[in-house]
C-alpha cells in the first residue's frame, strides 16, 4: 500500500474510529463481491460510518481527494450496482451502523428510520406500535432499507401497497460534496416546489447517499386467506387477478406467479422446501387476501371465485392452507426462487415490465425468442403478475461456451419483445452495472440526456458509485 493510501485510511479512521475501517485483505471480501457472485471488486477501503455527520465527512474527504465512493447497504442486489470496480480506487461506504430507529407515529402512520435498519427490523418496528410496513422481500433478513429505497425495490405486496417510492415521505440525503440535504418531512402533501427526494428513489446510489428515511405505515392485516392454484396457461392468471380485483378490491394483496419450470428448479436445488403437489400444469399462482377488520371471512369469498373459476376451465387444482404453517410452507417456494436459481447454472436473468394487458403475449414472446437464441437454455419464470413484471430466467449450464456473448444474445430478444410491448427492462432490481449497455440500447435519447445532465449538476467529478446505472458516453 503507498504512502497515499495510508494517509487516507488514517484520515478514515479519524473519522469513524480504527475499527470501522477495513483496508484491503480478506476481511473486505464480503463487501467487494455482489450476491449473485458475478463481480469481484476491490476497495482501497471499506468504511462505516454511525452517524450521518461521518457519512458526510467521509464523502467529503474522498471528494476533496478525488476518490470514488460505492454506497453499500445489504449487499443483495442483483445488478452488481454495490460492487465496486477492480481498481481498488474507490471506498466502500457500509451502511449497517447506521440502524436506529428515530421515531415512529401510530397516529400519524409513519417511521423514521437510518438507513441501514435491516427491512426486517423495520417491519418489526412498525408491529412493535400495531401497523405494517408492507415492504416484502427474500432477502428482507439482509436488505436494507437504503438499499430498497435506492433501488425502488418492488416485492411481494406491490399490488396493493405500490413499489418502495410509494412508501416514500421523506429523506435525508447526502449529497455527492458532502452537503446533508435534509428533506426528512413526514407530510403526507407538500406543494412547496420540486419533489427532490424522488431523485433519489431507484438511482442505485449515484446521485448521493440516503442516511435516513421517512416511511410510510399501513393498518395491520388482521384477517387473512391464501391458495395456491395451478392453471393450464398465463391468461388465466390475469382473468382471475380481473375476478379476483371485481369481487374482493383492494384485499387482494399478492398475486405472485411461477412457471412449473420454476419450482421444480427449486424443488431441485432447495433441499428444505417441501412441494405439496404434483407439478401437472404450466403455471402456478400465490394469491393472497388480507382485511384489517379482524374476524373478516375471506376465505369464502375467495373459495367462490375459485370454485367458478375451476368450473370455467381457469384453474386445473387449487390448495386452501389449513393452518399458518401450511400458508408458510407455500410462501417459502416462492421465497426460495432466487435462492434455487442461483444453484441451478448460470441465470441470465430479466426484470422486465409490461403493460398488464400484454403480459400473456410477453411471457409467450419472450419463451419463443430465447429458445430461437440459446436452444440449450431452460426458460423459467416467476413474477409479481398483478403489476405486469415477470422475471424471465434463461439458466445455462456453466460450462457452456461463449457464455457472454450468448447472454447478450438473450438480453437483446427479451429487450426486443419488452420494448416492442410498451414495457421497460427492469421494474424493480435496477441497472447497476450489469445493465447498463442494455439500457443505453433501448432507453429515449431524451431520457438519458437529462439522467446525464442531472449526474454530472449534482457529481461533476463523477464519483458517487461511477459505472452504474448510466451507459457509457
Ligand atoms: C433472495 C433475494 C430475493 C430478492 N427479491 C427481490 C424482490 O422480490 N424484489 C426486489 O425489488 N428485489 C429483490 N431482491 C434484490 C435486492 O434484495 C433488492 O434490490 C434490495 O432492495 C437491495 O437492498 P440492499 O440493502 O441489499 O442494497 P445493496 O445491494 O447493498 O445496494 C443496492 C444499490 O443501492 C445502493 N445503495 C445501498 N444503500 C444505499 C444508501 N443508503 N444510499 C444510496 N444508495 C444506496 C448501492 O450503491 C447499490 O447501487 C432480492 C434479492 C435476493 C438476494
């Protein structure tokens, strides 16, 4: 290490103290490779910070120096957007000591967390005063909840409760100079000219570093009813959600589908995850009710439509659970998709969104076109099908030759029949570093002048998470 990284790590460590300064070595490994394994980055440091004052002393001084920074919150996004590159220039900033709860309001339904509360604990916060933060995810034992907000992550209660800029009030943000732009409001209306936090809402860390949010909390679901049902093609899926929204409204809060080819992957590759049911038909369909009036018979309104449904030919066989435990079960499938599709190959993974009305063409498209690109791939798929994002995975064997190019191959056929379909390539895992050339390809040349424009206003060193999200010039 030279002279001018041994300065930098004293003048790190005069900040957040020795101890929370991890130079190069093993001990950074867990903070400079992404979940999937993909990217191996390195970092002249990796740095946590406690407070918002040492974020923006930190972000400060590799400003002043020139040195890039990587916000890092959970580590479990999917584009590689919290690794840093392999120049062992920039410093990783990790949130997780940033994770106090600093107010939360029954009254006024809503919770002011630090960044780097896990989403789980967050969720736990809000029980603690008997209201949900609706946020839902696999890796909620991980993420944070700078890493949601950052990301615009989407989950499994979409449907009713909107992606994570919808749960947004308010942030505290500090900026690319080190500047603390305090818009923490928890105001529920606010016409006091432009909205700033939303620039900081899915922009994967480049346009400064969330410390702090304010949430918004939701009525605690106090009755509840689930099945699992197997259907003979995608259609059906979105004439039930069409029945499903008719009869029972905004109690319908997930509608999550997978393809059989998805869950025997997980059946495959998850040895703890039990699969109550032969798997005879091509896709599978979660749904969920909820009421907050406790005492609310859900699960006779939902057994009707069902009924008529199985009559009307939708359905092939639903499963009613008996018990939580059994509704556990079935929701431990579909929480294990990324965890068996990792094991199963190399995934070539897609996030695209289309309107709903043309969600059966996508997901039919889109099967025809991988095939025609890479024979050998098995297409599987699961998704939040209420708000039109199907997760399209393409799984090859690793040893298949030329792997790059075939995935670029795939990633240009999805992206054909998502564009051609009025959709975008990713609804809730963002760009990071994976998707870049992807997004430089189809997005409005409009769209990404102003991202640029708006980048280098508030980073005109470009050294807030470099490399993510913008295609290169
Ligand atoms: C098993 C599993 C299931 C998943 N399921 C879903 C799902 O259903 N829906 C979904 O949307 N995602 C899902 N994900 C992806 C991932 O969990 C989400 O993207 C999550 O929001 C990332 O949070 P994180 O704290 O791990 O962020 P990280 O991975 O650490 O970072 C992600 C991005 O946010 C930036 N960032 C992190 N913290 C901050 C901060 N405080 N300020 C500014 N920028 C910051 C990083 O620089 C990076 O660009 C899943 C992941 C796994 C492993």
């Amino acid at each position: 290490m030279d002279g001018h990284a041994t300065g930098l790590l004293e003048q790190l460590a005069a900040i957040v103290g020795r101890r929370h300064v991890i130079a190069q070595g093993e001990d950074q490994e867990p903070y400079v490779v992404d979940w999937r394994g993909r990217y191996h980055g390195r970092s002249v440091a990796v740095v946590k910070p406690a407070s918002t004052a040492e974020v923006a002393a930190v972000v400060k001084l590799c400003a002043e120096q020139g040195i890039p920074v990587v916000p890092q919150g959970g580590n479990t996004g999917m584009c590689g957007a919290a690794t840093p590159d392999a120049s062992g220039r920039a410093v990783v900033i990790r949130l997780d000591r940033l994770n106090r709860v600093r107010a939360v309001s029954a009254l006024a339904n809503s919770i002011t967390v630090e960044a780097g509360c896990i989403l789980a604990d967050v969720q736990r916060a809000a029980e603690e005063v008997d209201r949900l933060f609706p946020l839902s995810l696999g890796a909620e034992g991980s993420c944070m909840i700078g890493g949601n907000i950052a990301t615009n992550a989407g989950g499994t209660a979409v449907l009713r409760y909107g992606p994570t800029r919808e749960l947004v009030l308010g942030l505290e943000v500090v900026l690319p100079d080190g500047t603390v732009l305090d818009r923490l409001r928890r105001l529920r209306k606010d016409a006091s000219g432009y909205d700033l936090k939303q620039l900081f809402i899915g922009a994967e860390g480049t346009l400064g570093i969330i410390t702090a949010a304010s949430l918004k909390l939701f009525p605690r679901p106090r009755a509840s009813a689930m099945a699992m049902v197997a259907l003979p093609d995608i259609d059906a899926a979105l004439t039930l959600l069409g029945r499903l929204r008719g009869t029972l409204g905004d109690r319908l809060s997930s509608l999550e589908a997978m393809s059989r080819g998805q869950i025997e992957v997980i059946a495959e590759n998850v040895p703890d995850v039990a699969i109550p049911f032969a798997l005879e038909s091509p896709w599978y369909l979660i749904i969920e009710l909820t009421d907050t009036l406790a005492g609310t018979d859900l699960r006779t309104p939902l057994e009707s439509v069902l009924g008529q449904a199985l009559e009307d030919g939708l359905l092939t066989d639903a499963i009613l659970p008996e018990s939580v435990a059994q509704a556990e079960a079935l929701w431990r499938i579909r929480h294990s998709v990324s965890e068996g599709s990792k094991r199963a190959g190399h995934v070539v993974s897609h996030d695209s969104v289309v309107p709903l009305e043309n969600q059966a063409a996508f997901a039919r498209d889109v099967q025809a076109r991988i095939a025609g690109v890479a024979p050998a791939a098995r297409i599987v798929m699961h998704g939040h099908i209420g708000d039109g994002n199907i997760h399209v995975l393409a799984i090859l064997d690793r040893d298949t030759p030329g792997i790059p190019a075939l995935a670029a191959r795939i990633n240009e056929a999805v992206d054909d029949v998502t564009t051609a379909l009025g959709g975008v390539i990713s609804a809730e895992h963002g760009i990071g570093q994976t998707n870049t050339a992807r997004l430089g390809r189809v997005a409005a040349p409009a769209d990404l002048g102003l991202m640029r424009r708006l980048k280098a206003l508030l980073d005109p060193g470009n050294l807030m998470n470099p490399g993510k999200v913008l295609p290169p010039a």
